[in-house]
C-alpha cells in the first residue's frame, strides 16, 4: 500500500495565489469560479462530492464564499473525524495549520453544556 501524500484543497479557486500552502501539500481545488448559491441542496451536494475525494491527512483552505466552507468543513469533519484547516497569518505572511477533531468538538460541547446548566 503507498503512503498518501498531503494535498491542500482549496474550497473555491477564484484566481487568488495559494502557492504560499505548497509547502503543506499540492494545490487541488474542490470548486473553481462562480459557485451558484441559488440552489442549496445542489451547492452540499456538489461540495460533498468533491469532499468525498479528500484524505484524512490533507488540508482544507478556507476561500470563497463563507457557505462553501462552512459546508466543506462540516463534511470534511463528519468523513474523516478531524480536520486540518489553513488559515493566513497577514502578520507573518504564511499560512498557518489548525488542526481539531470531533472528539475534541463534542468535549468542548459537553463543557458548555455543563456550564449551562450550573448557571
């Protein structure tokens, strides 16, 4: 079995230059150019499609409308368990890596809710 290389999937190519992620992986893209957002059952389907093609290891990059991201990365997360999202540091210049899962998602969850109910 050959070991997977990391690729960086941009949620929407819309000309920008993501070549600052190359270092995290090869460039793939899971949208390009205008997404339609007047069908939203096309909009998850079509975003689901291309998710289904990632790999736990890979890494999504937030472009494009906030919708597509936040779909991207709901399924991404419910596929694969954790998700690892790069997000630009205009500060530093460079992409950095933000890396959860779901188990840490439902304990935060739990938290909150226990801090609910003790109020």
């Amino acid at each position: 079995m050959s070991e997977h290389t990391p690729k960086v999937w941009v949620v929407n190519f819309a000309g920008h230059d993501y070549s600052p992620a190359k270092q995290y992986g090869e460039l793939d893209f899971l949208t390009r150019g205008y997404v339609s957002l007047g069908s939203l059952d096309r909009l998850f389907y079509t975003i689901s499609e291309a998710v289904a093609e990632t790999h736990p290891d890979d890494f999504i990059l937030p472009a494009g409308f906030a919708i597509l991201n936040v779909v991207a990365s709901a399924v991404w997360l419910q596929l694969h368990g954790k998700i690892n999202i790069l997000v630009w540091d205009p500060k530093q210049e460079r992409y950095r890596q933000l890396t959860f899962t779901g188990d840490q998602i439902n304990d935060l969850v739990n938290v909150l809710d226990q801090d609910a109910s003790e109020a």
